[in-house]
C-alpha cells in the first residue's frame, strides 16, 4: 500500500533548462550545461563510492571548474559562486504545479527527496511556487549518502513510520528509480525528454512522458 509519495527535484520538477543562458553567457553555448551536470552526477557518486562524502553544492562547484578547464576557460569565484546560485531560483516544468496540487488533495502524503543540501532545497521549491504542496522536504545530505543510496529512501520511510515498500519515489532519473527500487521503495518514472530508463535491474512499474499522465497512474494505482 502506497502511503507517501517522494519527488525528486532537480529535472524531474524543476527546469535546467533556465541555466542555459548563464552557461553561454560562461562558455559562449549553452551546450556544456548537460556535461556539467553529470559532472557533478559523477563526483557525487565516486564520493559515495569511495566514502569520502561530497555534499551536491561542493560537486556542482567542482564540475563547474572542471568543464571551464576542457572548454578553457577561466572563470572566478564569483562566477562559480553566482552560476551555482542559480540553482535556488530554477522554474517548475509547467506540468508542475496542477499534477502536484492534485496528488496533495489525496490521502498520500508528499515529500520532497532531493540531494540538494536543505537550505537550497527549501529555496528551490519555495521560489518554484509548490514547497506548501509538500509535507516535508529531506535532504540526502542529512544523512550523508547521497541518492542512489539506500539511506536517502529508508529516511523517508522511517520520517513517516511506514514500510520502505510503502513509498513510491517518482523521478526522471534512472539511476534513481534504481536506487528506490533496491531500497524496497516502489518507483514511478518521467519520461522527461531525453530520459530513458535502464535495461538493467528492477523496472518501476509506472512510467508517463508528463506529470499530469504519471499523477493520473499514482491515483488509479495507489489513493484506493
């Protein structure tokens, strides 16, 4: 029985897409948007891997230096400091807010599961317009192991005393969906474009191109 339902944040509700004018004001292209992000993917993972934590703000900081390195170019701290910024003011995707309003008037509670650190969480969504639709929002950085952990999904769980299978992580990311499905959470995935699900491993048993399709599956599926 699904009892709360747990978003995660950066793609999968708010849009990247608003960086693109920063990264060509930066680089001359909004091209090295993408490589930057995962980038930043990458050195918060190899820091799960390795035990040495790198919370999501120090990642973003290092990958953004490191893509100024391969395009060379050189940027100042308080061009890192002010791209890095951006991150608190990102809009909703426009299947948003109706999607999220809707599953806030059931019976399920909503939570917000990001590794953003939780003053930049609290900002996004607060900026973003939707932080009240949500009952908590939780930082994997409040834990200390970053999303596709299992710690971040069984957090969520123990915040609202109920089963990990009693969760259902919607995101748009795969490695996510991965990680909620190995923590014993079920998972919902957003076909955001360009986002495709692995062929390795548990497959989520949800899957929608838009938020407004994927809210009408939670509901026939989980508010019974």
């Amino acid at each position: 029985m699904t009892r709360v339902l747990a978003f995660d944040v950066n793609e999968t509700l708010l849009d990247l897409k608003a960086l693109d004018t920063a990264f060509e004001d930066l680089f001359g292209s909004a091209a090295p948007r993408g490589p930057w992000f995962a980038q930043m993917l990458q050195l918060s993972f190899v820091g799960g891997i390795t035990g040495f934590y790198v919370d999501f703000t120090t990642a973003q900081r290092a990958a953004l230096q490191m893509i100024a390195e391969r395009q060379g170019v050189s940027l100042s701290e308080q061009q890192i400091d002010a791209t890095v910024a951006l991150m608190t003011s990102l809009p909703p995707h426009p299947d948003v807010p109706e999607a999220l309003g809707r599953l806030a008037a059931t019976d399920l509670h909503l939570v917000a599961l990001t590794n953003s650190v939780q003053d930049v969480a609290e900002q996004q969504l607060r900026n973003a317009g939707v932080r009240d639709l949500f009952a908590k929002v939780m930082s994997a950085d409040a834990v200390r192991r970053l999303k596709p952990a299992p710690e971040p999904y069984l957090a969520v769980a123990a915040a609202f005393d109920v089963h990990p299978g009693d969760v259902r992580l919607i995101a748009a990311h795969s490695w996510d969906v991965t990680g909620a499905l190995h923590a014993g959470c079920k998972a919902a995935f957003l076909r955001r474009p360009g986002a495709v699900l692995s062929p390795v491993g548990p497959q989520p048993d949800l899957v929608a191109d838009t938020l407004t399709d994927l809210a009408d599956l939670i509901v026939r599926r989980d508010c019974r």
